[in-house]
C-alpha cells in the first residue's frame, strides 16, 4: 500500500536529516583549512622541476567558473557555480618530442583530500567538468590532458608519436598525479590526509593502470566501465565491422532496428528476477530464443518482433550472436575477449554502425597500432591482435591483476559497470574482476571482498544513462555533467548511500564496506526537478537485488541484497556461451573507451 502524500514527504525529512547527518559524517571526518594565500605563479613555480611550467593561476570567487572553452576539444564546457579556489595549469615535458598538461583546482575551503580524475576515449584534454564536481566537496582535484588535444575518436594525434602514446597510456596521469601532489601539499602548507580517484571507461584504465603500476597512488579508486583490456577490446571493435557491413549485405543489421531488438531481449529477459519491470537485472541468466527474432515463416509465430518489418534473418540472427560471442579467434575458436550481455542493444549502434568501422577500433589500428593511415576494416585479420598483443602501443592495457600491494598498504578499490553497456561490455569488467580475485586472493571473493569490490547495474549504459527507466545515477565519474556543468554527486542524494565516491570515502576512512549503493532515476532521466521515477539498491557481487514481493518496486525500501551469489547460466556473454564450439548456436552514449 502506498504511504499518503503527508506520511511520504514526513518519511523524506527523516530520511534527508539522516543522510545530510553521514553525510556530514565523512565531510567533516578531516580538518578543513581555509586557503586562498599564495594563488600565484610564484607559489607554485618555485617547487617545480626543471621539465615542469607554469601555464596560468587564477584565482576564482565562489559562484565562479574556470575552464578552456575555447581550446579544449574534449571538455570544453567549463563548469559553474565552483566555490571559491585557486586554478592552476601546468606542463611537464615528459620527453624531448611530447608535453603534458593537467590542471588543479585547490579549494579555499580543503577537505585534506586528493583527487584525480579521469578521461574519456582517446580524447585529450584536461576534463574540467569532472573536477568542478570534485572539488564541490572539498577535493584538491587534478586532471591531465593525456598529453594531447583531440576529441574522443580523433586518434591522428598518435600517428608515428610513440611518446605520445605513451603518455595516453599511462605517463601523463602517473606525473600528474605525482607532481600534482607536491603542488597540492606546497600550497597549504600541510600534507594530503587521503588520495582518491574517479574514471570512467578510458578514465577506468587509467585508474586500474595507475594503481598496477603505483600501488601507493591512492587509498580509494572508483573504476567505471574500464576499457582496460585495450590490445583486445579495441581490436575486436574493428573486427565487428567484418560482422555488420558492408550494409548490402543480408547479414547487415541497420541502427534503427536495434532498438526494436533491445524491446524483444527486454520481453523475454526481463521477468527472470521475478520482477517485470522493463529491466533486465540478471543478464547473466538470460537465453535468449533467437527463433523470436527470427523472421516468421507460417503457423503462429513466437513473438510480435518475429512477424514484423523489423524481424531478422538467419545471417542477421548470426551478426547479432557474434556480438554476444565476443572475439572469437577465427582459426581456433578461442575466445579472447568477452561479449556483450542482453540488453545493451540499444547502445550497440556505438560499435556496429558506423558506416566502416567505429573509431575506437579502426583509429586504434590505423594510429597507435600500425601508424598506417591507409588501413581499412575490411583488411583486418587476427594477426592484428597478435601484433597489439606484442607491441601494445603506448604500454596502456591495464592487465596486471596482482593487487597484492594496493591491498596490503590497506587500498579500497570499488568497480562498477552497467549490465547494458553497448560500448564496453560488462562482462570485460567482471572479467577483469575474476582475474583479480584469482591472482590476489587465490579466488576466493570473501578474502578479495574485504578491499575489491564490484557493483553491475542494471540497466545502465556507457558510464551512465539508461534507455529502459532503470536507476542508473550513484555518483560515478562524469554522471554530474549529465545534469548540466553545476552539479555534482547525485543531485538530491549527496550522501554515501547514494553516491559511490562517498561511499568509497566511508570504506576508507571509516572501515563500512560497500554492501550497496543505491540508484537514482527521474521521471525525466537527466532533469532532477522532474522528480524521483525509481530508485533500487546495487549489491556488491556476488550479492543481487531481490523483491519483497509486496512493496513499491520503484521504491529502494522494497529491496534486499541477497545473500546467496547470482547463478549464471550458459547465456549470451558467459563464457560457455562465448566459445561457439561449446553450445549450439541458438543458445554496449558516452561513447567513449
């Protein structure tokens, strides 16, 4: 039963004073320090080394805003409404053919605490969005440009430019981060309390990259969506190609129809959680019967979807396979890198339907790769990936899964990927997980939970957004700038129940795991004031959501975390079903890697 207006808006007081309590818990766990006293290029310069210059410092009054609109290709929206701080630009010449830059924001209200943020696709620029809603609470915040400047699919920067590669990869955030520091703790005179980090995709890697190659970066790192896999991940993007064109060709599915295709996978998918919700929460679980995709052929046909103009033929049936498949190396039929799952069809225009190849896999082959500009999808074979296995350009593929010394200096690590990425899949991030819990705990997720913690959300796209109504807004790294350029957190739900980089906080200042974050939608999913459509808990794996059976199901009261780990099933984008040799045959908008 539905509580009356009054008792509701009674309940939410409660529940607000509640949260803006922990809230405040965690704002005011370190001594804040009033600043502002030496927002000058003398301050900063005189600590810098020999390769490092100081491009701007420019004080900021609350209510302000700071940014490069003019020049920054990949972020050039500055944020707004920024408290009161000292911006700092600076260059690092990280070798004799490249330069890096990164920016700060040093508030005159510090939390004692350090974040750096992260990037997106192969874009360069230093993302001043992420660092506006960092610094809202209190954060010293950095960003680097990755050494570049160049929107997300733009990849001709790296032609022939291996330092620059290198720098994309990893140099221009470890320096950042290093030196970063050094200027955080010159300008108020008293050394950082706690590091921390966000990134989603790109920015993930780059998190995970830090972290195996500088365990004692950070305390906390938030990972989202991490394209960390990038010698298979961005060669099986242009292999897909091979799948989807030429668009004459039978097997061609156009983007138009994925959607139509995404409604089908919902209809059967979505009541296996017990719930019909237009949400798919157990993926995992999911067989899908692609003979209700199929066109119809006479007698009663098994869907509405089989008997439309959209239905798809067997070579189209075996496109969209393939992409569950994942990449299945064509001589031995070996899978290498994981597929999609059900329910990011309506994202998966983001890798099948570019009119060639999707940047992020074409470009990663033509510049980083290959330095040959005249490559073609149509040319690609898995030498390809045997040669991104070798050379791995700019030393970027996050795939040290040893965590043993982030764990043991007492690091929190928490990973969280949308179950209807149409990007990067979410079985690449519960894959790299795996590896983790197996290289650093001998497979055993209790002991790995106590530092490594991995949260997929239903519903959720790239780094976030949702097609389907389903919650998807906890905080994570660039879900602010989705509300517009001055917000932060979650807008209403700024508290560690709501938003991971809270939550996050409290783990590692306070010792509270994270057993769920809850997430937020509105009836307009990117206009807060619209107000709250659902909100639903996230479980750490391998904990699930379950019903009540009697409550609100768009209300986080009526759920629970199961205690009992999710059983997987042999469907698309696990890994029996992956392997197309092991089964019979019927049986990823923030487009950036």
């Amino acid at each position: 039963m539905r509580c009356s207006g009054f008792l509701q808006f009674s309940i939410r007081l409660v529940a607000l004073a509640a949260t803006a309590s922990a809230s405040a818990n965690i704002d005011n766990n370190l001594p804040r320090q009033t600043g502002g006293v030496g927002c000058n290029v003398a301050t900063f310069a005189n600590v810098l080394p020999l390769t490092a210059k100081v491009e701007k410092v420019e004080y900021v009054s609350a209510g302000g805003t700071f940014g490069e609109p003019l020049t920054d290709l990949m972020y050039p929206i500055p944020p707004t409404n920024l408290p009161e701080l000292c911006a700092v630009i600076i260059a690092v010449a990280s070798s004799p053919v490249s330069v890096y830059r990164f920016g700060i924001f040093l508030p005159a209200e510090w939390n004692g605490r350090f974040l750096a943020v992260g990037n997106g696709g192969f874009g360069g620029g230093i993302n001043w969005l992420d660092m506006g809603a960092g610094v809202r609470h209190g954060f010293a915040v950095i960003s680097t440009d990755t050494g570049h400047n160049s929107t997300t699919g733009d990849i001709r920067w790296a032609l022939n430019q291996p330092e620059m590669k290198t720098d994309w990869g990893w140099r221009a955030l470890h320096g950042s981060v290093t030196l970063g520091k050094t200027l955080v703790t010159t300008y108020y005179a008293r050394p950082i309390g706690y590091s921390y980090y966000s990134g989603c995709s790109t920015g993930g890697r780059q998190g995970l990259k830090e972290v195996q190659i500088s365990p004692g970066s950070f305390d906390g790192v938030l990972v989202g969506a991490p394209a960390w896999y990038t010698n298979h991940l961005n060669t099986w993007v242009c292999k897909m190609a091979s799948y989807n064109w030429p668009a004459d060709d039978p097997k061609h599915i156009n983007w138009q129809t994925l959607p139509l295709i995404g409604a089908e996978i919902v209809r059967q998918c979505d009541a296996i959680d017990g719930v019909t919700d237009g949400i798919i929460s157990s993926p995992e679980q999911c067989d899908i019967n692609f003979d209700a995709l199929r066109c119809s052929t006479g007698g009663d046909p098994p869907s509405n979807f089989s008997s439309s103009t959209s239905c798809l033929n067997d070579a189209q049936v075996g496109t969209l396979q393939n992409v569950y498949n994942g990449y299945v190396v064509d001589s031995t039929g070996e899978q290498v890198a994981p597929g999609f799952l059900p329910g990011s069809e309506y994202q998966l225009y983001t890798v099948l339907n570019y009119s060639d190849s999707s940047p992020y896999g074409l470009g990663y082959i033509r510049y980083f790769l290959l330095d040959d500009p005249l490559f073609v999808a149509t040319q690609y074979n898995d030498t390809i990936l045997q040669l991104a296995e070798q050379f791995d350009p700019g030393n970027a593929t996050a795939d040290d899964y040893n965590l043993a010394t982030f764990r043991d200096r007492g690091g929190k690590m928490l990973l969280y990927h949308g179950a209807a990425d149409g990007l990067v899949p979410a079985t690449a991030g519960s894959l790299y997980y795996d590896r983790a819990v197996q290289a650093t705990s001998e497979g055993n997720v209790t002991a790995a939970r106590d530092f490594f913690r991995r949260l997929e959300i239903p519903g959720m796209q790239h780094c976030g957004l949702t097609s389907v109504g389903a919650p998807w807004a906890i905080g994570g790294a660039s879900q602010a700038a989705s509300f517009g350029n001055d917000t932060y957190s979650v807008p209403g739900f700024a508290d560690p129940q709501h938003d991971v980089l809270l939550a996050l906080i409290d783990w590692v200042e306070n010792g509270v795991p994270i057993d769920q974050v809850v997430a937020t939608t509105w009836n307009k999913s990117t206009n807060p004031s619209s107000g709250v459509l659902r909100q639903r808990p996230i479980c750490a794996y391998p904990q699930t959501a379950k019903w009540d059976g009697t409550g609100n199901v768009d209300e986080a009261s009526s759920w629970s975390c199961n205690s009992e780990p999710s059983q997987v099933a042999n469907s698309a984008g696990s890994p029996s079903y992956m392997n197309p040799f092991s089964v019979i045959v019927d049986v990823f908008r923030f487009l950036s890697i």
